[in-house]
C-alpha cells in the first residue's frame, strides 16, 4: 500500500502539467530523493518507496537491485553536482560533516538537503523513523523500526546467557589504525562482547579514534580482534606480525575475522542485521568454545 501522500503516476502526469504552468510542481512528500549514502537507499527500499529514488552513491550494495536501477550520482567526499541538479531532486539526503561541502553546493543551488549525523544504535532507528515523517510513511518507518529493535533484544537475551564476554578489538582502517565508531561499540556490546575502546568510541570524527600507539591494544590484549578495512580487504596475517602483537590473546588463538565494511560501518538497517549478526557469530563461538586455539578465519 502507498504511503498517505504518495505521489501516483497520474497524480504525477497532473504535477508536470502544472511545472510548465507554474515553473514547480508542488507535491505533499518528496518524490524525487538523491540518497548521497547507502543507508537512506536501503531504508527507502526497505519502506517500498524506492521509486522516490533518482540517484545514488556508486557505494551503494543494498540492496543489489538498486545499482541496476538507479543512476549512480556520488561518491562519499564527492558529487556530481550537475547530475545530481539534471534529475530535479526535491530532497537530498547526507551523512555527516565529510559531506557538509556537497551539500552547501547544492544548497547554493536551491536544492532542499538534509545531512544526518548518526553515531549510535539509538540515533540509527530515530533516523529512520525520521526519515518515515519526512515522506509521509510515520506508521511503515514505525513498524520497521520497531522490527529492528526485536532483533536487537533477541541478540541480547542470548548473549545474556553466555558465561564470559571476549574483550573485542574492532579496527576500521589499519593506517593509521582507527578503532570502532560508536554504533559499532554498542553493537558489540549487544552481542555479547566488550569493545576494549568504549571512551574512544564515542567521539564522532575517525581522526579522534585513532591508535596512535599499537602498543595500546597490545596492553588491552583483546581476545578477538575484528577486522573491516573500509573498501579494502582485512589482512589476518598482516595484523598478527605486528611488532609485539605475538602475545595478543586473539592472535595467539587465531581469533582474527573480518566482517566486510557494508554490513557493518553502514549506519542503517544493515549494520543492525546482518552486521549485528556477523558480530555474535564470531563472539558465540569465542564464548561457547573451549580453550583450544583456533585458525584465522574470516566472516563475511
């Protein structure tokens, strides 16, 4: 069913007609949405209001179908400007300061934009939610929601019943090496380890969770280290031959694993699903096991 307000295509073909009489078109919702990152494409699909979308990030891989159907307008610090303004957008959505600059462009350009700045679980489901008021969709934002928050209670009643919690050293980007961000913190917390950087986690800006001194994780001596090196692959191996790392519990034990970056460093429903559940995967088996050293593995 259509959201209240959705423009149908009649309804459509009556507001082109209307464009040439009054050089715009006014419509209740927004019907034509440039999403800058994956995660507003995902939730709009999500929503099953993907036909508002006419434009996307080259990085969007959620869902699939998306790249085979929309244009492909940004990248993540960069746009393309006049094709973003070619497809008549009347709302573009953002993420964060790295994309202040793309938006003041269009901004300059009369084009309506709205850049969120998510940073935890809580602040992920409030923007979808938001994102569900904006285009008149307050019940189905609702409800998906609210199914996100059931999977996260379910994860975190099992991981209750665990009788130990690994200490997780999560790494995002290895040069320099830059620890969890925050919603990745609390989604390790919900599966049932202990990030060993909460403080760090907090702060919004990668320059500010950095590790400048390796020797700190060393100190921390994580039992399982999670590698997802945004746009590159995670190097087990690269990781366990750093100097003084030997002793590292998790590389002592082969408890190296990567979970790709677009389950995880996504904030949106992927990261609350499959990444959630790549997470309590690799922490059930590090608390259900024995104390028998395990291979590296790798999680995807």
């Amino acid at each position: 069913m259509p959201c209240p307000g959705r423009i149908q295509p009649a309804t459509r073909q009556h507001e082109a007609l209307q464009l040439k009489i009054s050089g715009r078109a006014e419509a209740r919702y927004p019907t034509r949405i440039v999403c800058l990152t994956e995660e507003t494409t995902e939730t709009l699909y999500l929503l099953g209001e993907e036909d508002r979308i006419v434009g996307i990030s080259g990085f969007t891989v959620r869902p699939p179908r998306a790249r085979k159907e929309k244009p492909k307008v940004s990248a993540f610090i960069s746009a393309k400007i006049d094709k973003i303004l070619a497809l008549e957008p009347d709302l573009v959505l953002g993420f964060s300061d790295l994309q202040a600059d793309i938006a003041a462009e269009l901004i300059r350009h009369g084009v309506e934009v709205h850049v969120f700045n998510q940073r935890s679980v809580a602040e992920i489901l409030r923007v979808i939610r938001m994102l569900g008021g904006m285009i008149g969709c307050e019940a189905k934002a609702s409800a998906l929601a609210a199914g996100l928050e059931g999977g996260l209670d379910a994860i975190r009643a099992t991981a209750a019943t665990f009788s130990r919690r690994p200490r997780v050293y999560f790494e995002e980007w290895d040069e320099p090496q830059i620890s969890a961000i925050r919603w990745v913190s609390e989604l390790i917390g919900i599966a049932g380890g202990d990030d060993i950087f909460p403080s760090r986690a907090v702060a919004s800006l990668g320059r500010e969770r950095i590790v400048a001194d390796p020797l700190e994780v060393v100190r921390a001596a994580p039992d399982v280290i999670i590698g997802s090196w945004c746009g590159k692959k995670f190097r087990a191996e690269k990781v366990a031959s750093r100097p003084g790392w030997g002793g590292v519990p998790a590389v002592r034990d082969g408890e190296l694993h990567e979970i790709k970056s677009p389950l995880i460093l996504q904030p949106g429903p992927a990261a609350l699903t499959d990444g959630l559940d790549a997470l309590h995967a690799i922490v059930a088996r590090w608390a259900l096991r024995g104390s028998t050293p395990r291979r590296t593995r790798q999680s995807s």
